[in-house]
C-alpha cells in the first residue's frame, strides 16, 4: 500500500470505529477527501484507492484539477468561501456546494446551473461558534435561508455545514456540533427534507460523528500536511 491508500484505510476505520461507537450504522457517514493544495495526481491516487468524492475551496485551482482528471468519474463539491462573481463556473463544475451562506449567492448559483445537469446539492454554512471572522450565516437566520433555498428551482438543499472554532481548553468540543444537529432536526420539524450534517475533520470527526455528522470533509489526514505540500516542488497553484 502507498500512503494516501494506508491513509485512506485509516480514516475509513476511524468514520467506522466512531459510528459504531455511536450507535451508527457503519455506512450512516459518506467521507469527503480535501484535496485543496494537493495535485492532481494526489486525487489520482486517492481515487486508485476508492474515493469518489472530492473537496475544494480554491476555484481555479479545482478547476485545473477537474481539466487534469476527466477520465475519472469522480464527484466534486465546493466548500469554501464563494464571490459571488465566482458562481457561474462553480455552478457548472460542482455536483455540490457546502458553503452557501447568503441569498444571493443561492439564487446565483440557481439561475447559473446548466440545464442538461441534475440540481446543484447545496448545504447552507452556519456560523455555529459565532466567530466574527467565520464565514457562515448565524444560526438564527439559517432556517430562513434553507427555505429561501429550497425553493429554488435549481438547487437542491440536502443540509447544513459548519466548521466549529478550534477547541480551547476546557471548552466543551461537542457543543457546536450538537447545536448544528439540532438546526438540522428543527429543519426537519418545518418540513425541509435534509439528510446531510456536513462536519468533522480531521482532528474532530469522531466528534462531529458521535453528533450526528453524515458527512466528514477529511484533508490533512489522507493527503498529509498542506505545508509540507505546499513547498514540494511538483505542486503548483
Ligand atoms: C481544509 C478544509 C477541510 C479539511 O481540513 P483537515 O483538517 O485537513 O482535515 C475541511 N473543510 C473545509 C471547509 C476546509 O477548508
């Protein structure tokens, strides 16, 4: 096994050890890898070793390594932060968004996705650490936006996202997560057909799956350090 398979294997059994542990089904969790930062030849790899579903945040940085990689059915989803001059192109090269967190970036995206394509997955970003720097809308206007967005023709909301501020000591890691859960089921109490809690890393999956996660956006731990990527030679930004 090279790295990014071993890899793979390890966060694979870290999502199953984690569901069981929860009381999960082994399965009730999908793994996103983040490829940001990482070559093409680095999805390649990964998608050798059976991952279909990749992230990004850098558009023409995915852009040059969706060109590089079209012999491969893989799936790609946007999960950073979107200018709103930028909604075209992510419209017609992502099967899902993860960072939707305003209106009109969702009408953009909408009236902007190519019709011979099904709707674009969308997930509306919540700002569930209430960050001032984080991107994200509050948590008390997401339940409006998701029905903003679920009326769209479009779009297909699937849920939320949202990246807890790092951990400080003695704070209690489970909270963000657990109120992102239940943003999730008050959706569900209006109506909303969502089935996705986008959240966990790699430091905190096992976290965000005790939870409720269904989906973990894993980088670090499959491709390895994004500073040691960063000044090898063979990648280019
Ligand atoms: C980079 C990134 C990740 C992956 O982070 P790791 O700590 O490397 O697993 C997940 N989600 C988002 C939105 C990111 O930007």
């Amino acid at each position: 096994m090279d790295t990014t398979d071993a890899n793979l294997a390890a966060v694979r059994k870290r999502i199953a050890a984690a569901c069981t542990a929860a009381g999960r089904a082994t399965d009730a969790v999908q793994l996103l890898a983040v490829s940001k930062t990482f070559g093409p030849e680095a999805v390649r790899a990964a998608a050798h070793a059976g991952q279909q579903a990749f992230g990004e945040n850098y558009l023409q940085e995915a852009l040059a390594k969706q060109a590089a990689l079209t012999d491969l059915d893989l799936s790609w989803h946007f999960i950073g932060p979107i200018q709103s001059n930028k909604t075209r192109e992510i419209a017609e090269h992502f099967s899902w968004v993860h960072s939707v967190d305003r209106l009109k970036i969702a009408e953009r995206l909408s009236a902007q996705r190519p019709d011979h394509l099904p709707p674009l997955n969308v997930c509306v970003q919540v700002n569930i650490s209430g960050e001032a720097s984080k991107s994200g809308c509050l948590p008390a206007d997401a339940a409006q936006l998701c029905q903003a967005v679920a009326g769209l023709p479009r779009l297909r909301l699937r849920g939320l996202m949202a990246i807890p501020a790092p951990s400080t000591a003695g704070a209690d890691t489970h909270a963000p997560f657990r109120a992102l859960h239940q943003l999730l089921i008050a959706l569900r109490n209006q109506g909303l057909e969502v089935d996705t809690l986008s959240a966990g890393m790699s430091d905190d999956l096992e976290i965000a799956i005790a939870a409720g996660s269904t989906m973990v956006r894993v980088g670090s731990a499959i491709f390895g350090s994004r500073t040691a990527a960063a000044t090898a030679p063979q990648t280019q930004h």
